[in-house]
C-alpha cells in the first residue's frame, strides 16, 4: 500500500461525452483513495472532466497537457 501504481485509461480519439463516461465506469470499479490517469485528446475534456470530478465527488488532483493530450489525475472519492 502506498505505493501501488496507478490505474490509467487511454481515451485518445474519442469525443465528449465519452471520455467522462469511460472515466466514471472506470472509477466504479477502484476503491475509495485510489487513483486513476486520465489521458484524452479532446479539448472538450478540459472543461468536462473537472465538472465531472466536482459533481461526482472526485478530486482532480492535477490536470496538464503533454505532447498534444490532456492528463487527469483522479482520486476517487466516497462512494455516492
């Protein structure tokens, strides 16, 4: 524990609103704490995957863009 590596999920290539919902079914599946990466290609995610965090109770704990795509780190919250 503490230093398990985190789950990722590719999302390149897919348009809004696909990339949030790959990353909700993905988180469904990870414990409270743990932590998923986001990598998406669609400017759309910039706006949506914060929203998507904030309303579902996840924290965004960074978001950046690196060689052309946008990367989320995600810490899933308590279970609604």
């Amino acid at each position: 524990m503490g230093n398990e590596k985190p789950d990722t999920l590719d999302v390149t290539g897919l348009l809004c609103p696909l990339p949030v919902l790959r990353a909700r079914r993905k988180l469904d599946s990870l414990n409270q704490g743990d932590t998923l990466i986001v990598t998406a290609s669609d400017p759309v995610s910039v706006q949506d995957m914060p929203a998507f965090c904030t309303m579902a109770g996840h924290k965004l704990v960074i978001a950046y863009e690196a060689g052309g795509a946008f990367v989320f780190e995600i810490q899933k919250g308590a279970a609604n």
